[in-house]
C-alpha cells in the first residue's frame, strides 16, 4: 500500500500542481493579503509586525511542496499582491521570488527537536530573513539609502522573521491534518 502512494506523489509532482494545490495556495495568499492590510498595523511587536504575505507562501509550500519554478512563480504572484498593498511595492517582486526560492530548498532539509517537525520553523525564518533582507538590499541600491537605515532594518527584519516563522510553525500541523482528509 505504501508503495501505491509513493507512486502517486511521484506521478503527481511530474504532471505538477493540482486544482486542490492551486486551491490552498490561492487561498493562503488572499488571506496573507487580507490579513496584511487589516491587521498588520493592528499586530505590532515593538516596531515589528507579521508579513503576513511571506508567512502565506512559506505555508502554502510547505502544504503543496511545489517544484523550484512553480515556487518561483507563487513569490512572483505575491509580489504581484504587494502592488495593492500599501508600501514600495515594486521591490516586492525581487524580495518574494528569492524569499519562495529560498522556502523551496529550505523545505528539503529535515529539522527536527526530538519528535517535533522544526522544518516549517526554521524554513520560514530563513525564507523571511531572505526577502526581508533582499527588499532592504533593494531600498539601499535603488532609492539610495544610507548605511545607517540599512544596519536599521536589521532587527526588523529578524523579529518579523521570527514572529513569522512562529506563526507558520502553529498552523502547519492543523492544515497539513485537514488537507490529508
């Protein structure tokens, strides 16, 4: 029987994403947005807020497991979401490409403590630090930022990592549960 299933998990990543697949990550990604516009400046942690945009993908590839161009492309369709939200959007499209890019190859390490599944933890901070740090590597090459704002962002962008990979790390179990049935 385990071999049946091996089977189709195999033959279902060759044909690529399926209509439930599509489904989650739609889902996930309008609820990101939603969430960012209506509770981002809501929820604040000393100065620190979820993006709730990267912690959406983050979960929606560690659910779907998408091959690395299909993750390319659902950081291209959140950078695509960032063009509504208020901010500097443009910059979005580079920071959420690398970010999804990063969450495809951080997936592929195990990290466990003791019996609990860290990956969904670990591979969201990583994914987080590295949009976040790349949208602020944009800021300071494109709009010419100073040195200063750039060594600024940094604790920004570790604690929205880690209330971001918190987050992930609480809803991975459930969904992934519901999504078997």
């Amino acid at each position: 029987m385990a071999e049946k299933r091996n089977v189709t998990v195999d033959s279902r990543n060759e044909k690529g994403l399926s209509i439930q697949d599509l489904i989650v990550i739609a889902v996930l990604l309008a609820a990101g947005a939603v969430l960012k516009l209506f509770v981002g400046s809501v929820v604040n942690f000393f100065g620190m807020k979820p993006n709730f945009i990267i912690a959406s993908y983050c979960l929606a590839i560690l659910l779907v497991r998408p091959k690395l161009l299909e993750c390319a492309i659902i950081g291209l369709l959140a950078g695509a979401i960032c063009q509504f939200l208020p901010g500097t959007p443009w910059l979005n499209f580079i920071s959420e490409l690398l970010g999804a890019v990063a969450m495809y190859f951080m997936i592929k390490v195990p990290f466990r403590f003791g019996k609990m599944d860290a990956n969904p933890l670990l591979a969201t901070f990583v994914s987080t630090v590295v949009s976040g740090g790349s949208f602020v590597v944009c800021l300071f090459v494109f709009m010419h930022m100073e040195t200063s704002g750039l060594v600024a962002y940094i604790p920004i962008v570790l604690g929205t990592a880690l209330i971001g990979s918190i987050l992930v790390q609480l809803l991975y179990l459930p969904l992934k549960k519901v999504l078997k049935k």
